[in-house]
C-alpha cells in the first residue's frame, strides 16, 4: 500500500497524547490536474496475479514503541483520538466512502486507496519488495485512509470501474486520489478504468 521518512517520523512525535491529530490528510490535485496526470498514464490491460502475495507488500511499518502506520492514520484521520502510548486505543470515525461512524478502533480498516493486488496488476509486480512496502506504507500520497471495515471489504481489489464509494459525493476526490497515487508510482489503468475515472472526474 517514497518519501516515507518525515511521515514516520511524525509518527513517532505522535507517540506524545494529544486529543486532536495534528498532521492533516495528503491533499490530492484538483480535478483539472487529476484529468491531465490521467491522460499521463500508461494504458494496459491487468496483469496476472500471479505470485501476489501481501506478503510481498510488507506493512504496517512500526513507528514507536508498540505502534505502527496503522495508529499513525487512525491518529490522523479520526477525532477525539485516545492514546495509550502511541497506540490508539479510542476516537470516533466516520468513513468516506459510506457515512458510517464507528467509536472503536477494532471496526475501522486503513485502506490503500489503490489496492496491493491493483497495483501488482499495474506494474508493483516489477517492483522489489523495498518499494512495494514503501508503497504499502505510503502518507506521502492520498493512499491510506481509515474507513468502515465493511466498505473496505466490499471494495477488495477492485478499480473505479469495477467498485465506487457509496457515497456519491466523495466520487471526485476518491477519482482525484487514485490519480495521484498511480501517477507518482507510474502504475498503469486499464481502459475501463480510465473511462470511470474520467466519468468522476468530470463531476467535480
């Protein structure tokens, strides 16, 4: 799921309570950027799956003491988080892609905006598993949110073509995210995808 470093060591600073994150979410392009870096992007048909494994896209790196990238997003995207340490440990969250709240920790998922076995398909499968973790691990880019667990298993492996948040309103910015993410780590769409996502771009 690359200019790792300063994000970790964010996360590490994070280990210190405090009520409110203080590192707010990576910002993608605006939709006239996103349209331009999509017409950028190399057009393929998937790759096979073949020897995918997550294994292969090492995560959540640690950042402290008992902690990883996974409290760093929670910490991030969440409010009135509770730390114990730096592990999260309470907060309330309300999921992008469906407005549904949660209160533990335990029923939010961190998902890679552009799944592990997408981006395998798209060209990481070319990749040594140094990248593929930097990938996996990325807060640089728009690739990493917390979410219901139920809308991050419905969405799987899947593109904007195949799966869309079921809230319509957040269509732009998830369509302008993918782009920025598959741009900076030059992966290829699918021309079913790049109709989807023109579509969504459109609407913003």
């Amino acid at each position: 799921m690359a200019a790792l470093t300063a994000a970790l060591a964010l996360g590490v600073a994070g280990c210190v309570p405090q009520e409110e994150p203080t590192t707010p979410p990576p910002s993608s392009s605006d939709g006239g950027n996103a349209a331009e870096q999509l017409g950028q992007l190399t057009v393929a048909t998937a790759g096979s799956m073949k020897g995918y494994s997550r294994e292969r896209f090492p995560h959540w790196r640690d950042t402290g003491k008992n902690c990883d990238v996974r409290d760093t997003i929670l910490q991030r995207d969440g409010k009135d988080v509770k730390l114990s340490g730096c592990n999260v440990v309470g907060g309330r969250w309300e999921s992008v892609y469906d407005g549904r709240s949660a209160a533990d920790p335990s029923e939010v998922d961190i998902d890679h905006m552009v799944p592990l076995a997408n981006a395998w398909r798209s060209g990481a499968d070319e990749w040594d598993n140094a990248k593929r973790s930097d990938f996996a691990n990325d807060t640089t880019r728009p690739q990493l949110f917390a979410v219901s667990a139920s809308s991050n298993r419905s969405k799987g492996d899947q593109d904007p073509s195949q799966w869309k948040p079921a809230n319509r309103s957040y269509w732009c910015k998830y369509a302008q995210d993918w782009v920025t993410v598959k741009h900076y780590w030059k992966l290829t769409v699918t021309s079913a995808e790049k109709a989807a996502l023109t579509d969504m771009l459109e609407g913003c």
